[in-house]
C-alpha cells in the first residue's frame, strides 16, 4: 500500500497541475435582461460577435504582460482592466501559488512517507484556493456593476463590425469560476481523502484469513478392532 501510496499521490497531483494549466479559470458571459430578446444572443453570435469570454491562467498572464497577439484591437486592454488590475494580479498569484504547492505535495508523497505532512500541504493548497475565490468575487462584482465599459470588452474580444452596437442592447449575464480552478480545487480534496484512507489501510491492513479444511475425528478404537 505504501508503494501504491507513493505512486498515486504524485500522478493526481500532476493531473491537477494540467487541469489548472491548460483548462479556463473563470469566463463571463453577456446576454438580454428581456425574455423578448433572448434569441439576441444566437444573432450576435452569427455575426462573429463573442458572448462567452472564458481565461486561463495562461491567457491572464499573457493579457497583464501585452503579448496577446491573437487580435488587433483598437482598445487598450491594461486601461480596460485597470479598475480589476489589483484583483486580477493577486488572483494570478495566488492560484498560482497554489499550483506550486501541487509541486510540492507530489515531491513529498513520491520522496517521503509523511503522509500528515502531505495533508497539511493540501490544506495549504485549499486556503490558497479561498483566498482567490474570495479575490475573484470582489472583481465578478466590479464587472456586473458597469465598471468596466461593456462596449470596450464586447468590442477588444470580438471580431466583428457589430461589436460596439451589439453592446447597447446586452449586459453582463454572468462572470464566474469554471472548470480548471474548480478542478484544482477538488483535487486537493481527493488528495486530502486519499491520504487518510491510505493511511489507514497502511497502519492497519487487511487480512484475509485463510480457511482450514475440519479434520475429519479419529474412528475410535474398538471401532477398528471390529474390523
């Protein structure tokens, strides 16, 4: 079991490493506050218009460095985020802390057999985690609020014509954490499973025991002497 133990641990948090990687940590989406103009958001889209604007933590860092050249914009990304900038650069750090420590719960399990160590790296991970949650939703309620214009964002993200007057008529539906923080997030919980059942079945293995066939009783004598 130690051996699985040793295997196993590392290789989930590797998987989470990739997931919190390459998966989106956090989107937005704009759409109609009216049920009349809910078929808005399929005209928008057919025109080359994005209504989903989802981040990794790759995207993030290339936006904050300005070498996103995936598109010409006419706006100035840094001056648009500049009321979330703050937020933006602490949650980048923290999640990113936070895969660093997936790094060293990996080497502790692979190298040592300190399994409450390894515990207590997870827990670290986790409150890592809480603080960006809590990060992230103080720049979600900057964005709903209206104080980043809505028409610079449609209109830096999209390429379409019809960006800037698609914005007139939508607002931010929704801006929330996706599946690669959420992923991070479970895994340290599987990790912190893990590690509590493994260590239980390690201090206290199972045994399974093997079953005796009954001896037949010895014929008693006179029974033989009959004989």
């Amino acid at each position: 079991m130690k051996i699985a133990y040793r295997i196993i641990t590392p290789i989930i948090a590797a998987g989470a490493l990739v997931i919190g990687i390459v998966l989106k940590l956090f989107h937005f989406a704009i759409g109609t506050a009216s049920e009349e103009l809910s078929q808005l958001t399929q005209l928008l889209e057919a025109f080359n218009v994005k209504t989903k604007f989802e981040f990794s933590v790759v995207d993030i860092i290339k936006l904050l460095m300005g070498v996103d050249t995936s598109k010409e914009s006419e706006v100035d990304i840094m001056a648009l985020i500049e009321p979330i900038l703050p937020q933006i650069i602490a949650f980048v750090v923290f999640f990113i802390l936070s895969l660093l420590m997936l790094v060293a719960v990996g080497t502790v399990a692979a190298a040592t057999n300190k399994r409450k160590l390894v515990i207590g790296l997870s827990v670290g991970g986790l409150v890592l985690c809480f603080i960006a949650i809590i990060i992230s939703n103080s720049a979600f309620t900057k964005i709903m609020s209206g104080e980043i214009p809505l028409s610079d964002v449609v209109t830096a993200f999209s390429d379409s014509t019809w960006a800037s007057l698609a914005a007139a008529f939508v607002t931010i539906s929704s801006a929330t954490l996706s599946g690669g923080f959420y992923g991070v997030f479970g895994m340290y919980i599987l990790i912190i499973f893990w590690t509590i059942i493994a260590n239980m079945l390690i201090k206290n293995p199972i045994q399974f025991q093997k079953k005796h066939r009954r001896k037949k009783p010895l014929k008693s004598l006179s029974a033989v002497f009959r004989r």
